[in-house]
C-alpha cells in the first residue's frame, strides 16, 4: 500500500447509535483517517458522544460542520429522509462524503445526490459495508470462481417477530412511512438486495408486493418479490416483520451446487456441491464497517475502487422502489 503521509479528517453528521461501535470506531482504526468533530442536534449528547470517543470539537449545526475549514471529508448517519439535504450540502462544499444506507427514501433522491457529486468530480461513497466484509467476499469468490457452476436463481427470506416497541405505538423513524415506507424493509432488505446486485449485476426487472399486515405503524411491513438480473439469473424474496420467529436464510441455486447463508446472522456459510456438504466460517470484524472504512480510504489515495457509491446505491433503491410501489418520477 502507498506510504500514507497525510491524515484525511472526518466529521460526521448524526453521531447516534450506528457510530458507537458498527462505525465510528472503524474510521478512527483507519491509518490515514481521523474524526475531528462531530454533529447532534442535542448539544448534551454531541458533547458526551465527542468526549467518550476522543474527539476534539462537537457542533449543533451540520452546516458548521460541514464548512468547517478543518473538516476535510463528512459522514453522514442520520435518518434517510435527511440524507439528501445534508449530501447535497457537503457537495456544494466540494468535500468527499460517505451516507449511511439507505442512500435516500426514493431513487429519485438518490439520483439527486449521485449526479450532484458526479457534477463536482467528487467521491461520494455509500455504508453498503457487506460488499466488503470477508464472509461475503468468499460467496462471491466461489460464485466467480464457479464453484456451483453456473448460478441459476437466488431466493432470501427475512422475517421476525414484532417488537415491543413496535407494539407499543412508540415513535421509531424506521417505521415512519414519511421516513422509510418499507418500513424495516427499507433498513434490512437494502442490504440484502445490494449485496445480491454487486454478486449477480444490475436488476433489469423487478416486481413486487407490499402491504401493512399488523396495524402497528405506518409503514409497510410485509413484501414479496421477483426480479430478474441482467445475467439472466432470477431471484425471488419476502420479509415480514410480524411472524413468529426470526428467520434470515438465502440460497443460491447453481447448476452444480448450492450456497446458504444468512445476511445479518454470523453463522456459517454452507457450500453443498457433488463432494459433499461443507461449512466455512468466518467472524465480523468488531467495528462493522472497518473493511469498507478502510476501502474508502486506499479509493481517496487512488490505491483501489470502492465497490459502493451513490450510482450502485441508486440502483438498489430503483429496486426497492418497484418492489413497495414508490413512484419513479
């Protein structure tokens, strides 16, 4: 790797519970990288985020941040709704950025930001971080490797239970339709259906149905879909989020073996082909986003590609939008 003779500094906007370990951590185990300031509207919560993590400044204004002449890149890891206003900002300000996934509630928005950058010759990267986690590299490896032949179809279930917050009627962004109207589909499946995108290609058609089965909050909490990649490989899914258990299983069907795995659950994967039945098992990093943190990095030192930006994360909402009905406009 180059000899890294110049420290980029961070600041991040939305310093809540995605920075305190997935995140945050990661940017400041990169060499190179360093968080000088964060930004929460709460002023107490800003101070004690930046003084537990050893960070020099806090703000209350991400514009502040943002123009901060000592702040030479930004993370931004609030809500999705407000995705688009703070990238747009951090644009303007000619400065590299990293969102947090969903890019933004509709591809629209992420067209918006992905052409905004594209316009100033910015990197603009996106927290998909599973297309660089190990465990994940290694499915792709035998699928490029054809270690189960040609792939055929892929088919990913998720569900779980409600929760008690869910039950309880409480206010979570996350299942706020003006927020996210897939509700924790928009959180989970995103990840999921990015994933398979960066395996198999872009999806050139995708349908799908949504709805809201429980009654407990405004967004949708139930989806079925199918798509078709543009290799020819098909895929079908469903998430619930009112069943009785939690479940986290895809398969994909080669002609000459099978992978099972689970997006979010750090068990082993399953490779079955005519040899026999085998597992591999490979643990997460403590900080999950340190592989990605750390592509980020070797991509601004013109080392190696980031393999997730705004334009691969619009695609993915494009997806998602088909599936729970948003309009293209």
């Amino acid at each position: 790797m180059n000899e890294i003779t110049k420290t980029i500094r961070w600041g991040i906007i939305g310093c809540g519970n995605v920075t305190e370990i997935k995140s945050g951590p990661a940017y400041q185990k990169t060499a190179g990288f360093k968080i000088s300031a964060v930004m929460r509207r709460d002023a107490e919560k800003a101070k004690d985020y930046a003084k537990r993590h050893g960070i020099p400044k806090f703000y209350t204004d991400a514009d502040a941040l943002i123009n901060d002449p000592e702040i030479d890149a930004v993370y931004i890891a609030t809500p999705p709704d407000t995705h688009k206003l703070y990238a747009l900002k951090v644009a303007e300000a000619g400065k590299p950025c990293c969102v947090e996934k969903p890019l933004a509630p509709t591809y629209k928005d992420c067209l918006a930001i992905a052409e905004a950058f594209e316009a100033k010759k910015i990197p603009i990267f996106v927290a998909y971080y599973r297309r660089k986690l190990p465990r994940f590299e290694q499915i792709k490896k035998w699928i490029d490797s054809k270690t189960i032949g040609d792939v055929r179809h892929i088919r990913w279930h998720l569900s779980k239970p409600a929760s008690d917050q869910d039950r309880s009627g409480k206010y979570n962004w996350r299942t706020d339709i003006k927020v996210a109207t897939g509700g924790y589909f928009d959180d989970l499946a995103s990840h999921g259906l990015d994933l398979f995108i960066h395996y198999f290609g872009d999806i050139k058609e995708v349908s799908g149905i949504s709805l809201n089965q429980q009654g407990l909050y405004t967004s949708k909490d139930a989806c079925t879909a199918n798509w078709l990649h543009e290799s020819g490989i098909t895929g079908s899914g469903s998430w619930n989020f009112g069943t009785f258990e939690r479940e986290d299983v895809v398969e994909i069907y080669g002609s000459e073996g099978k992978i099972i795995f689970s997006v979010f659950e750090n068990i082993p994967l399953i490779l079955k082909t005519a040899e026999g039945e085998f597992t591999h098992d490979i643990t997460h990093p403590e900080n999950i986003q340190l592989h990605h943190v750390e592509q980020m990095r070797d991509h601004l030192l013109g080392i190696d590609k980031h393999p997730s930006n705004a334009f691969t994360a619009a695609h993915t909402s494009w997806v998602m939008d088909q599936i729970i009905g948003n309009p293209i406009i």
